[in-house]
C-alpha cells in the first residue's frame, strides 16, 4: 500500500508538471492568455523546486509581473516582493547581467506599482539595466532590456532609438546563433520591440517585413498578427 501511494503522488506530480510545458506557456504569451503564467507561479512551490527549476520558474516571473500590475491583480504587489526574494536567493547562481535584468525589472514593477515611486524607482531602473549591459554586452535578456529602456524613455532622459534598434539586432542575433529561439518567450519579445523600433526610427517597410516573418515563425502571436501588422498596413 505504501509504494501504491508513493507511486500516485509521483504520477500526480508528474501530472501537474506536464501542465506546464515550455510549449504551452509561449503559446499562452502569444494568445495572451496570462492567467496560464499565474496560475504556474502560484502552482509551484520556490522551495521545492530544484535550481534549474528556479531558473525558469524566475524568469516567467519576470515576464509576468507587469501583466498583473496592468490588470491590476489583488496580488500583484506581492508578486513583486516575492520576485526581489527569489533574485536574492539566485544572485549566486545565475549570471550577474541577468541578476542586474531582474533587479532593474523589480524597480520598474514598484515604479509602476507605487505612484510616490515613480521617479526614483524608474531612475534606478534605468542605470541598472545599462549596469547590465556593462556587466555582459553579449547577453540577450540585458541587451533587450537595454534596448526597451532605450526605446521607451524620453529624449530629456537620454533616450535613444537607434541605440534601441542596435540592442535589440545584437539581442536577436545572439538568440539565433545560441540556438535559443525555439518556444522562447524572451526571442520573440525581442523581435517585437525590434519590428515597434524599426517602424519609430522610419522604417515601416523593414517593420512589415518582421512582423510578417514572426507570423511565419508563430502565426497565432495575436497582438502582431490582429492588431501591430493591420495598422502597419493601413
């Protein structure tokens, strides 16, 4: 009866693992089905996972929290303080750049989160994310996150466009060449804010040609597919 039950629990466990395949959640981030993304992180104990759990189970943590403050989820705050707690706790195993990406996320997430923080937080949101860069100019997480800082901040705070297209080409580039594009959340990201970048600096027709070849990639990427590519063809 023990081993019966020992082996329930393990076949349970598995169940609830092959809930969450990396397939399953970049087809969630395509369709936009975040509630996939939180009903993972909620799913999952920091504790019991292993590191290279950890590494993964973090980085769907940065890619979601920004969804929850959006949508303004009742727990959204909380995701925040959890996030800067499991930084910490993997500041000595992942690299310093993608460390510095997270940290630079957690101050955005509070700047965008707590209204008094807006301008101190964002600020040291930015310096971070250039840290990062600083820290290792050929990784792709610290160079996108260099390019959206780029792209998105005002000239007065020294934003720069064309600085954000050469980060998010090099990301890009980087992603292709490691092999890693394959159910990559983080890839296709990056080619979206590079395909917004190209069409900002003038190039719609290099934009089109992205968004159409995403599409080719990953046809169901619904905000490229409904929304970015119909009213770059307009």
């Amino acid at each position: 009866m023990r081993n019966l039950i020992l082996i329930i629990f393990l076949f349970a466990s598995v169940l609830c693992h092959a809930q969450y395949t990396k397939q399953q959640m970049y087809d969630a981030y395509l369709t936009q089905n975040m509630r996939l993304w939180d009903k993972y992180l909620h799913a999952h104990k920091w504790t019991n996972l292993s590191t290279a759990e950890k590494s993964i189970y973090i980085n769907y943590e940065y890619g979601y929290i920004a969804t929850a403050i959006d949508e303004k989820q009742p727990d959204a705050k909380q995701h925040i303080e959890v996030f800067l707690s499991h930084i910490n706790d993997m500041s000595q195993v992942l690299p310093e750049a993608t460390i510095l990406v997270y940290k630079s996320s957690y101050a955005a997430y509070r700047a965008k989160a707590y209204t008094m923080e807006f301008a101190s937080q964002g600020l040291k949101a930015m310096n971070i994310a250039k840290d990062a860069v600083r820290v290792d100019s050929l990784n792709p997480l610290a160079l996108t996150l260099y390019g959206c800082v780029e792209f998105y901040a005002p000239k007065l705070f020294g934003g720069n466009k064309h600085r954000a297209l050469q980060a998010f080409t090099k990301a890009e580039y980087i992603y292709k060449q490691t092999g890693d594009t394959i159910n990559n959340w983080n890839y296709i990201s990056c080619q979206m804010q590079r395909a917004m970048c190209l069409e900002k600096i003038g190039n719609k027709t290099e934009a089109i040609a992205l968004c159409k070849k995403i599409l080719q990639d990953a046809p169901n990427f619904i905000f490229i597919r409904d929304t970015y590519l119909p009213s770059l063809l307009k």
